[in-house]
C-alpha cells in the first residue's frame, strides 16, 4: 500500500516536469571522485618551495585530517594566490582524468546510462525542451545529453574555441532539426571545460586532457575565495539563470545532491517552502539534506536512500508516508526512478 502511494507521488510530481540538479553523487557510480579521495589526492599530490606557501598547505592537510572534509578545510584558510592555484590546477587534473575514463566506458555500453534516458523521457514529454542545474565540474550531464540527441545551452558557441554570451541560452533551439530537443544546462560551479587566458576571458575548449599552455581552468572550488570567483562572467549569468529557473519550476528532482551548496540551496529551499514538490533520490541521504528539507517546514517532499541497516530495501522520507523502509527494492537509484515513471 505505501509503495502504491509512493509511486502515486513520485508520478504527479513527475507530470509537472520537474527542474533536475544533479549533485556529485551522480558522478561517483562513474569512477569520478568523492570530495574525500579528491582531499586525499590533494594531499599527497602538493608542495611548495615557498616556505609561506608549503606552511599553510600543511595547515590545509591538518585540517582535512582531522575533519575528512575537503569542503569544510577549504571554507577555514582564507587561500594564498600560489595555493589556491595549485589546488585548482591538481583538481582539475584528477577529475578530468576520471572524467575521461567514464566517457570511455560509457561509450562501450551507453545502454547503461540512465541519466540519458531521463533525459529522452523528459525531452518527450516536455515541449522538447528541459533544465539541468549542477554544481559538478565533470562532463557526465553533457555525454547524456549527447546520447540523448539532445542540444546543449550551457552559454557557449558550440565552437571548438567557444566564447560565452549571456544571450545563447535565449535562442530557441528545440525545435532544430536532428534533434530530440533542447537542454538548458547551468554549471554553477564551473566545468572541465572552461578556461581563461591570461587575459582573463572565458573560453570553453572541450575535452582536453591537458589545460592548455597560458590557460587556467575555470573552476569554482569550495572555500570563502568561491565568491569572489563568481561575481564575474560567466558565472553572473549562470547565477541568474539558475535562480530564474529554481523560481519558474514547477518542482524539483534532485539526483546525488547533498544541500552542500550556497549558490543553489538557499533558493531552492525557498522555493520548496512555498509547496513545491521535490524528490531526492540518491545513495546517502546528507544530514544537510535531512536538515534543509524536512527541518525546513516543506510539506510536499520525497527523499529516497539506500537504507544502511539493510541495502537490499530503500528508506522512504516522505511529507505523507512519514518515515518507512521500503522492503527488496532500490527505488533511491536513478533507473528504478525512471521505471515508476514510464
């Protein structure tokens, strides 16, 4: 009976075309890194022959020791230019890298990819037109998007050296022929794909395995400096549209996003205070999660996880089921999702 009334939900608020953010726990299944391997592997990866420098890089690996928490370390050192730029260049490197190790195994078996048949179904079903809000650098929401047969908004030209515009995005591309549709994607924090030069503008240059000579990778990384990186191009629009998407959706489906983020969140949660419905799915509910929308006086919400006692059956928080386990069903991953809803 609770399931049938799950199912009942999940389908409504699937109906009203939900806005998807997608969160980093829906790039780990790919081999991409977890902000503590990605801590680890700073750790280990990093010096310098500047004594100031190699001094509070030794604070910064005190910290995420003691903590295990690449976001919160960040958010405690207010960085050195040398430091910060070698975090952001080592940070790049090793999710490009594991990046590029997805792409090739989704290209093995793209059938295996349910990402981009969530995708397909909401081109389907939405005028051929959809939103994607993530805060990950990594290309995994692009490849399904190119599985998908589906055209990227993401503010660039689509040129092999494409220039940002804060007036792409406001073409009307879905209709295009040789196309399933259109899919406005905005990366919050960045992409492995963004780069200034050293004249400072923002140039997208995809699929590199290595940034280019005179080039930076345009990537927000966590910590107080992420603000002061935000308030130029592109990230200004980027901000804009994220949040005028967030206030014009009719709902929200969020897949592996933990409420770790300052830029979305608090938008978000406004949004889902007025009755918006929302649903999270993901393997590891954070107590942020928890926190933000239960904690939060919203009344129409559906959060999904592995349960930790018994990872056969699914832990259900939902506005009007209460708290229960779900028994022999993992309906917290992406294609038992897409399985309710078609």
């Amino acid at each position: 009976m609770k399931l049938d009334v799950l199912t009942k939900i999940i389908q409504d608020c699937t109906n009203r075309i939900p806005l998807v953010i997608v969160g980093s726990g829906a790039s780990v299944p790919w081999g991409l890194p977890s902000m503590w391997t990605l801590g680890e592997y700073l750790k280990n990866s990093i010096s310098f022959v500047d004594t100031d420098d190699q001094a509070q890089f030794e604070e910064f690996k005190t910290i995420f020791d003691a903590y295990g928490d690449l976001e919160r370390c960040l958010n405690e050192i207010n960085l050195r230019p040398n430091v910060l730029g070698e975090i952001v260049k080592r940070t790049w490197e090793m999710v490009n890298q594991k990046d590029l190790a997805a792409f090739d195994r989704l290209l093995s078996d793209p059938t295996q990819f349910p990402l981009c048949d969530l995708i397909t179904h909401f081109l389907q079903t939405a005028g051929k037109k959809m939103s994607i809000i993530t805060t990950n650098y990594d290309r995994i929401v692009e490849y399904a998007c190119g599985l998908a047969s589906a055209f990227i908004c993401n503010g660039y030209s689509p040129f092999y050296a494409g220039h940002f515009s804060g007036h792409i995005h406001s073409n009307s591309f879905q209709n295009l022929r040789g196309y399933r549709g259109q899919v406005n994607l905005w990366k919050v924090h960045g992409s492995l794909d963004w780069f200034k030069n050293k004249d400072g503008n923002e140039i997208n240059i995809a699929m590199r395995a290595n940034v280019p000579e005179h080039y930076r990778p345009s990537i927000v990384t966590p910590g107080v400096t992420k603000y002061y990186e935000t308030h130029g191009e592109p990230y200004r629009t980027i901000f804009t549209q994220a949040d005028t998407e967030i206030e014009e959706a009719n709902g929200f489906l969020c897949i592996g996003y933990g409420f770790n983020d300052d830029h979305v969140q608090p938008k978000l949660i406004s949004q889902i205070r007025n009755n918006k419905p929302i649903i999270v799915i993901t393997k590891q509910l954070t107590q942020k999660t928890i926190e933000s929308v239960i904690g939060n006086n919203c009344k129409n919400y559906v959060l999904l996880e592995e349960d930790r006692a018994d990872p056969a059956n699914t832990k259900v928080y939902s506005s009007a089921l209460g708290e229960s386990i779900i028994p022999n069903a993992d309906l917290w991953s992406l294609q038992s999702y897409l399985n309710i809803i078609r």
